[in-house]
C-alpha cells in the first residue's frame, strides 16, 4: 500500500474517532445541563467567566466561545434572569456593559466545569508519555485550526511573545521567559492570564521550531 493512501486512511480514522469523541462530549454535556436547568452554551459561557476571573464584555464572550452575537445576548439574558450573572457599566469605559457573576453563578460554574470528569476519567488511563503525546498533538491541531480560522485565537503559549520552545535539555524543554519558568510538554500552556501576543514572525519561527 502506498505512503498517500495509507495516510488518508490515518487522516480518515483520526477524523472519525474525533468525530465520535466530539458525539460523547456533546450528549454528556446536555445531560449534565439539563440536570442543571440550563443549556450547555450557558454552563460554557459561566465557566469562561469563572476561569477568566474578570467580567467581560458581550463582543468578549461571543469571540472565545466562537457564537454569535445574538446567541451570547439570549444566553447571557437567560442566566441573567436566573440570578446567576449580572451586567455592570465595564471600568474601562462606563458606556459598555460587562457580565460578571454572581455568588450563585459561580457556584452554578464549578458544578458545570466538572461535566468533562468522564473524559479526564478516560485520559487518565493513558500512560504519562501517551498523555504528552496526546496534547502535543491536540495543541498542534488547535493551533492548526487557529490558523484556518475555524476556532477563536486561544492566549496559547504556542503563539505568545515570551515562549521559547526546545530551548533546554529533554524534560522540560521549553520556557517562558516571563514567568522564567522552564515547562515540559504537558505543562506548555493553553489559556495563560499573562498571554502576550507574538508578532507574526515570532510565532512563525516558534511554529517551526515546537512543530519539529
Ligand atoms: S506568558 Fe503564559 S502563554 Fe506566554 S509563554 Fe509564559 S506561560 Fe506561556
């Protein structure tokens, strides 16, 4: 069999087990949000508030959650009326509006944030290498997905100014330079409170360098 079919095949069987994946990830995610009285976009849009610490504006939440701006309004309203966010004038400028939430929504976003335990449960199987290799995978596939313009920018150590990636020996090979912090594969992060955007040489270079 040639290289070329056998590696549509790859393709095709990777795509479909992540394609089932994506199946699991839906159905239990409408179990846990029905039990909750709420709709999966909503548990999502309290666990960006709760891991962003911050409120954030509407625009805000419809980029990282890649829905548009009429789905986030009605979302937002609806967790509004149920007491579990609530709209304040942003500090930065008192004409916009910023959503934050409220005691009862954060607690409504630790329960939603724990939905996922199935899949931690499966991963969790895999052997420690198995698990470096999976996310450097998923981390190149995201950062792939960015670069088609199918997902939203992630504040990625992959695309941030101060990452230097293979930069020391074996275990932990890559650093941040801000946080002078030397990192292995599994600790290279994906959502960083301190992310600085990269030029897009920077990131070109880092790109070809982590991608090795
Ligand atoms: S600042 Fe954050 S995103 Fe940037 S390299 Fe350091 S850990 Fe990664």
């Amino acid at each position: 069999m040639s290289e070329g079919v056998y590696g549509e095949q790859a393709n095709g069987r990777v795509t479909h087990s992540l394609l089932r994946l994506s199946t699991a990830m839906r159905s239990q995610a409408w179990e846990w949000a029905e039990g909750a009285g709420l709709t999966p976009t909503q548990g999502e849009i309290l666990v960006l508030l709760m891991q962003r610490k911050n409120p954030m504006r509407l625009g805000e939440i419809a980029r990282e959650t890649a829905l548009t701006a009429a789905t986030t309004s009605d979302a937002v309203s609806t967790l509004e009326s149920k007491g579990l966010v609530e709209k304040r004038r942003a500090l930065d400028d008192g004409r916009a509006l910023a959503v934050r939430l409220t005691t009862r929504g954060r607690t409504s976003a630790k329960r939603a944030a724990q939905w996922p335990d199935f899949l931690s449960k499966a991963v969790g199987t895999l052997q420690g290498d198995e698990q470096a290799a999976f996310y450097r995978t998923l981390l190149k596939t995201v950062r792939q997905l960015e670069v088609q313009d199918d997902i939203p920018p992630h504040r990625m150590c992959l695309t941030c100014s101060h990452f230097e990636p293979s930069k020391n020996a074996k275990k932990t090979p890559h650093h941040c330079a801000l946080l002078k912090l030397n990192m292995s594969d599994t600790e290279v992060r994906l959502d960083c409170s301190v992310y600085e955007a990269a030029d897009a040489a920077t990131q070109k270079k880092t790109w070809k360098i982590y991608a090795q």
